[in-house]
C-alpha cells in the first residue's frame, strides 16, 4: 500500500472513530422546540448537557451548538465576518494568514491547509463543535466531524452574509452592532467624498491575472462593495452592463479603450502570476493613452488587501480608497 493510500485510510478511520465517540456521548438525547432551542440535548465529556438549537440550512435542517465554543472556519471567504462577531476560530485556511487586517485577530489560530485541500487530521484534533464552509467536496467530509454548515459561496452580499452568521453563531445582535457602526463610518466618508460622489465621475475596477484580464463589479470584492454601493459612485456604463450581473467579466487588451475609456478614476490589480503580463500592458499606448492613466489617477491595489468583503476588511478597503479619491480630486 502506497503511503498516500494509507493516509487517506487512516484518515477515514479516524473520522469514523470520531462518530462513534460523538455517538456514544451525544445518546442523553433531548427535544427541540418550535423556536429552535433545546434543552439536555448534547452531553460533553464532562457529563454537562450542552443546549442546541436547530438551524435551517442550504443541506436542510441540522442542530448545532447554542453557544459554539470551537468552531473551525473551513473557507477564507467567511473568516473575517467570524471574526468580526467576536469569534476567534480554533482552526481557519492558510489564506487568511498573510492578510494585514487579519493578523491581530488570529493569535492561537491553527493553520488547516487550503480552502480547497484541508487537512482533515487537523481538523479532528481541534475538536470543533460547529464548522463553516461552502465546498461542496469538504461538506461531505466536515459533516462527519462536527454540526457543518453550508452557505454557497455568492449566495449573499456582505450585509446579509454577515446577518446569516449571526444566526448560524448566535451573534445576531453583533451582527446588527457591527453593520450599523460601519455604517456610520460610510456616512462619513460620503460627506468628506460629497464632491466626487455629486460629480458623477466614474470609477472602474481592472485586474490581471495571469494571461486573463477581467473587470470587476460590486459583488466580487477588490473594493465593489464600497466603490458602488456604499459611496454610491458609478462605473463606465459598458462596464456596468459587462461586469455588474455577474460580478465580473474577462475582456481582451484591444477592449481597453472601450471598456475603460471613459473611466476618470481605475482601480488596478495585478496578481502575482499575472506580474509579466502587467508590466508588458502597462507599457502598451492601449494602457497608457486611457484618459484616468494619462491624469495619474490609477490606483493599484493589494490583493491581499482587497480580495475579501467583510466588516473587517471593508474597514481597512474603506480608508485605502478614501484617501486615494481625496488626493486625486
């Protein structure tokens, strides 16, 4: 036998061995009522019955903890609303470590591996009592180890994504908290902005990725969130009609003039396996003669510092953009 396939045996074993130790300590059984609470339902190891609750998700009806204690966060995407609750997970992705907002939240958290190719063992030895994820592939395993919950990836924009995690952990209140003080700073910043909102300028977001270039709406984080719906500014109308159903949109070079034209402002990425290709159209006419390029206002942003949309993140995207309109107006 291979050592790969013993592993992945080994694995399999363990996660069966967990379910029949969660078996046997779960048997004090218990009733739901029909607001969802429960009573003695859960027995932890200690012999106290832990309340639960029942939470209807994507994958039906499943009991989770009434006040999770570990909860392993399996996706990058929803790490920064946990945390944002108040929640510092057991266990999170290798993507979220090397983001700058992130760090100071993450002390004693376990690094699981990627999003897409977790580390089941580690997840068994951080003992979760709830998991988060929308893999599809990682479902089926997690939901083996712990209560796991399933929200699709795109399901929600970020205000009710971080209101259906309150549900899911309980923090609905938080939840409230969180959104209205962020936006009270969005309020702020939209009366220090007042003159670039009011003029109708245009403001477009561009990223290249590796041989692709793409156009991003207000759904696909890089800032869209705050750029469209938040400061209530607009992209070029071709944009719009583009990117903006479906959150993004792959174009050619030669589209450039077109796409981007009429952009006064341009957000502007550039992913590490894209670096070649960016300097190659940086120094093209097609990039250089663009009317926001020519008047200096072009932003490049960080996509560590950009990819995601949560509180935390739209915070920290939130001064970044700010200040680069200020200085630009």
């Amino acid at each position: 036998m291979s050592y790969f396939k013993f592993r992945a045996s080994a694995c399999l074993f363990i996660i069966s061995l967990m379910l029949v130790l969660s078996a046997c300590a779960t048997s004090g059984g218990g009733t739901v009522t029909e607001s969802g609470q429960s009573t003695a339902s859960k027995t932890t190891s200690t012999g106290y019955k832990a309340a639960t609750r029942t939470y209807e998700s994507d994958k039906g009806r499943i009991t989770l903890p009434e006040h999770p204690q570990r909860v392993v966060v399996a996706v990058g995407d929803y790490v920064g609303d946990v945390l944002a609750l108040g929640i510092t997970p057991v266990g999170a992705p290798d993507t979220v470590f090397n983001v700058p907002y992130y760090k100071k939240y993450l002390n004693g958290v376990e690094n699981i591996g990627d999003s897409y190719a977790l580390s089941l063992e580690k997840v068994i030895t951080l003992k979760p009592d709830l998991i988060i994820t929308y893999d599809e592939k990682a479902y089926e395993n997690l939901k083996k180890i712990a209560p796991t919950v399933f929200i699709p990836y795109g399901k929600y924009q970020y205000k009710d994504r971080l209101m259906e995690l309150g549900k899911v952990l309980n923090k609905e209140q938080e939840a409230k908290k969180c959104l209205a003080d962020f936006a009270t700073m969005i309020a702020e910043k939209k009366q220090a902005l007042s003159d670039v909102i009011d003029s109708g300028k245009k403001i477009a977001i561009f990223e290249i990725t590796g041989k692709e270039l793409y156009l991003y709406g207000k759904s696909y984080g890089r800032g869209g969130a705050i750029l469209y719906d938040e400061l209530g500014l607009h992209a070029p109308e071709k944009v719009e009609k583009a990117a903006f159903e479906k959150g993004w949109a792959s174009i050619s070079i030669e589209a450039l003039p077109e796409m981007l034209g009429d952009a006064d402002y341009l957000m502007l990425g550039i992913r590490g396996d894209g670096a070649d290709q960016g300097k190659d159209i940086l120094s093209k006419s097609v990039w250089k003669n663009l009317s926001a390029v020519k008047l200096g206002k072009v932003y490049q942003y960080s996509i560590d510092d950009f990819y995601f949309q949560d509180p935390i993140a739209l915070t920290y995207q939130l001064e970044l953009i700010s200040d680069f309109l200020v200085s630009k107006k």
